[in-house]
C-alpha cells in the first residue's frame, strides 16, 4: 500500500476522466493565450479597429471561462 493517495488512485476512472479534462483544458487555455497575445498585438498596430478589440474581448472572457473551469477541474482532482 502507498503512502500517497495520489499514486492509488491511477487505476481510478473517474480520476482517468478528470486528469485528461485537466489535459484538455490546459491545452486549451494556452491556444486561447496565444490568440489572445496575437489579438492584442494587432490591436496595438491597428487601435481604431472595432473588430479586433471585440476579438480581444471575447477571447479575454474565453480565457477566464477556460480558468475558472480549469481552477474547478483541478481543485476536484485534489
């Protein structure tokens, strides 16, 4: 027997299932950083543009969902 629940718990399923949503996540949350990053230094190039500052919007309030559900993810793994 382990002393760390964590090594236990690798034949668990539903553990399976939260590590590879927390996998997902991550990947998603630094394609969303990239696109942001891009967006805004467009926007720095072109300020008066109206769609790329609603780009950058949207993919800030993608990016926050991202954590938020990322942070829930991980703090169930835990």
């Amino acid at each position: 027997m382990s002393m760390n629940f964590l090594d236990e718990t690798d034949d668990w399923p539903e553990y399976q299932l939260i590590r590879d949503e927390i996998h997902r996540l991550e990947n998603e949350h630094l394609e969303l950083q990239k696109a942001l990053n891009l967006a805004e230094s467009a926007c720095q190039m072109a300020p008066a543009d109206d769609d790329l500052r609603l780009k950058v919007n949207r993919l800030k309030e993608r990016l926050m969902e991202t954590e938020k559900k990322l942070n829930a993810s991980i703090s169930m793994y835990r």
